[in-house]
C-alpha cells in the first residue's frame, strides 16, 4: 500500500503538482477499478458456473462408469440367465416327451380297462344265462327222478316180470340224483363266479375312475409342460434380447466415455484460465487502488477525499475510546484483542461472540450512527479486527435472525465473521487508509458495487484492526 508522502497531509497542495490532472488520474483509476471489480464479479459467477459444470461433468462421468459397472453386471446376469433357461428348455422338453409316451400309456391302460369292464359284463350275462340252463338241468333231473319212482312202482306191481325194468329204474334214479348234485355243485360255483364277476366289475369301474382322473392329470400336465416349454423359449429370446441391448450399451458407453474426457479437460483448461485472470484481475484491482491512495496523497481533491478524512478521524476517536476503557479496567487488553469466537448456536449464516463484542456494543454505537450521516451515499460504518471479525454494525444491520439465511444475511450482519479479501485487507490494513471497490453481497442473489474505505484502528501502540465505511458508487 502507499502511505501519504512525508511532510504531505491530505489536501495540501504541492506547487509543483498538477493536481488537476492528479485528480483526473484518481478519477480514472477509480473507474477503472470500479469496471475491474464489475468484470472480477463476472468472473466470478463465470467460475461458479464452470465449477458447477466440472461437478456436473464428473458426476456424470461417475454416472456413466455406474452405467458401465451396471451393465456388465446385466451382461454377467443375462448371460446366466441364458445358459439356465437353454438348460431349462432342454429338461423340459425331455420331461414333456417322457410325460406324452406316459399319456399315451396311461390312455392305452384307460382302453384295456374298459374294455375289461365290457368282457365282465358279457361273462356276466353268460352267468346268467348259464344259470337258467342250470336251472333248467334242475327241474330235469327232478322230473325224471319223479318217473324213475314211479318206473320203480309199476315195476314191483309186475313182479318178477318188473325186476328188469325196476334195475332201470334205480339206474335212472341214481343218475338223476347225481345230476342234481352236480347241478347244484354248478349253481354254487356260478353263483360264487357271479360274486367274483360283480367285484370284478366294481374293481374295473373304479380303475376306470382312477385312471380317468389319471388322464386328465396327465393331460393337464402334459399342457402345464407344454406352456413351460414356451414361457421359457420366450425367456430364452428375452434374454438373447436384452444381452444384445446391453451390448448396445456396451458400446455406447464406451463411445461417449473419450468425449467426456475431453469436455472435463476443456472444462479444466477453462476454469484454469478463469483462476488466472481473476487474479490478474485482482492484480489490476490493487494497483487501481494504489494509484488512488497516491494521488490522493498528493494533494489531489477526489470524490473520495471528505469520506477519507471523514473516516481517518472516525477511527480516531475509536481508539481514544479503546485506550480509555482499557486505561480505566473497563475492558482489558487481552479481552480486547483476543482473537476468540464463540458461535451463537441456531444462527445462519454463523454469528459469534467474542469477549469484547458486548463492549462494542455499548461504546461504538454513536459514533457509527454518525457516520451514516455524513453523505447519503454511505450504506454502512463498522469497526471490524485483523482477523475480518465484525462484533458491532449499525442498528439497520443488526437485526435478529429469522428463519430465512438469504434475509438474514443482508439485515443480521453484526457479530458476523468477513474474512473475505475485502474484508481480510480492510482489518489487516496499516497504512493511513486504504479504498476498495467490491461487490457486497446483499443477499438473495443482490449484489451492489460498493467503495470500501478502511482506517487503522490503533490502541496503545499496537494495532486492533480498522474503521469500514461502504459507500456507493
């Protein structure tokens, strides 16, 4: 920074100075820092953005290596899926041919059952009907027993002339006994094979039953086989389907992955080359703001010189402040420059406490009020330390915080922390002012192109910080 000139106060006039041209030097220098400031802004918002691309693009290039990952795990899968639906097709149609020769069986049995069932039902009319000829054989053998007893009679009525014809008559006796016998023998066995033949018949209607139900079983079998078979040709066609898509993929992921390193490269190289004209842009900013404390220094009367002097005797009457308080024990030394902060918990954005922030207060309010009428234009009047800390503002901006960061960051900006370059440059400053151009962030997306005039607040010997005055362009 540049210090006023030895032997030279502000406004004194030197004889062998232009000081209208040092004036219209200052001038310029301060438009030209106030059109740097704009266009640093600029670059500002043009290297948020391409940071928030650079973001964009690696979170996209993440996203497409994901695709990658995932896909290939699609391929692995579809490739799996595949291999077990070719074995599955393959099982399945072997288990619908075993299951359509057992149908076939199974029908061929059904057949022969019924066809059992139709031979029972002949025998039994053959039973039946051999049962009246049985009968039949019966009522025969009864008669003729009857006149074989009768022959036997008449016989014994002839005497000995009879006596060959009664050995007849026993003979046909006999025989119409044993036919009876046998006869009877017969019925017992037929009626025994008719009980034989009515289970039988039962048996054959329930095995026709079962295996009834047996084809049907087999018939819906063989249909579930048959849908099985083309639900999984179907899944075996998907599969070769999907494969094939995610080879597309494959490859169009592979396609975009080289254009996407050179976006992030390009994208790289720019927000490089926005880095480096920010600063050379801040370069221009300080030696703008040089030339203005030197021309000022030399007399020359800028628009900036009642708010400098304004601001020097400000920052005067703060450290007269300061020395007292500590002088009488009000505050001591080591509170007032402790570089302590304590955060107030629920605010946003982050307020803090320090030891000496209710100190200033009390005592700072009055002169800071003050300042706010010196001219229209000044926005703002605030004392803040080396480290950018800013305990007491004007009551306009000390609002309490609401619910809203974006309204509080414009109304509740007391007991706030500016460590900002701005800010950092207006504490730590040690020459006899120093005058900034910047954007002030108002909050809500609002920026406003504020001068910054910074005064060394000096206390014993040993410096606390300085005096901000913001005023518009």
């Amino acid at each position: 920074m540049v210090a006023l000139p030895e032997g030279l106060e502000l406004g004194a006039q030197a004889t062998d100075i232009d000081t209208a041209a040092v004036t219209r030097l200052a001038t310029l220098a301060s438009r030209t820092g106030y059109d740097v400031v704009d266009l640093a802004g600029f670059f500002d918002e043009v290297d948020g953005l391409a940071q928030n691309q650079m973001v964009s693009l690696r979170d996209a290039r993440n996203g497409a290596q994901n695709i990658e990952t995932a896909n290939q795990g699609v391929i692995e899968t579809v490739v799996s899926v595949t291999q077990a639906a070719t074995e599955t097709l393959e099982k399945v149609k072997a288990s619908s041919a075993s299951i359509e020769a057992s149908l076939d069986t199974t029908k061929n049995m059904a057949a022969w059952v019924a066809g059992i069932e139709d031979r029972v039902a002949e025998l039994d009319a053959t039973l039946k009907s051999i049962v009246q000829s049985n009968g039949q054989i019966t009522t025969i053998a009864k008669q003729v027993n009857i006149l074989a007893i009768n022959a036997t009679i008449e016989a014994a009525r002839a005497g000995d002339a009879g006596k060959g014809f009664a050995v007849v008559a026993d003979a046909i006796k006999d025989l119409s006994r044993q036919t009876a016998q046998a006869a009877a023998g017969i019925g017992d066995n037929i009626t025994n094979l008719g009980d034989w033949t009515t289970a039988m018949r039962v048996d054959a209607q329930t095995t026709a039953e079962q295996t009834a139900h047996l084809v049907d079983a087999a018939d819906s079998t063989h249909a579930a086989l048959r849908d099985i078979t083309h639900s999984t040709e179907r899944t075996h066609q998907d599969a070769t389907n999907i494969s094939a898509r995610a080879r597309d993929v494959e490859a169009a992921t592979a396609a975009f992955a080289a254009p996407f390193k050179l976006i992030e490269a390009s994208a790289t190289t720019v927000g490089d080359g926005i880095t480096k004209a920010r600063g050379r842009l801040e370069g221009m900013v300080d030696s703008c703001e040089k030339i203005v404390q030197a021309t000022t220094g030399l007399g020359a009367e800028t628009p900036d010189s009642a708010f400098i002097a304004a601001g020097m005797d400000m920052a005067e009457q703060i450290a007269d402040l300061f020395e007292q308080a500590v002088k009488v024990g009000t505050i001591s030394q080591n509170d007032l420059f402790s570089r302590q902060l304590t955060p107030i918990s629920n605010t946003a954005p982050q307020q803090h406490m320090a030891p000496f922030t209710d100190f200033t207060d009390q005592v700072l309010p009055p002169i800071l009020e003050a300042a706010l009428q010196i001219d229209a234009r000044v926005a703002f009047c605030a004392a803040v330390t080396r480290s950018g800390y800013l305990p007491t503002h004007n009551k306009k901006f000390s609002h309490p915080q609401g619910n809203d960061p974006e309204w509080n960051a414009g109304n509740c900006r007391n007991r706030r922390l500016f460590d900002d370059r701005v800010g950092l440059k207006a504490g730590q400053n040690q020459d006899p002012f120093l005058l900034q151009v910047y954007r002030r962030d108002m909050g809500n997306g609002e920026f406003i192109l504020m001068k910054d005039l910074a005064v060394p607040i000096t206390v014993q010997g040993k410096h606390w910080g300085g005096l901000r005055m913001g005023y518009k362009l």
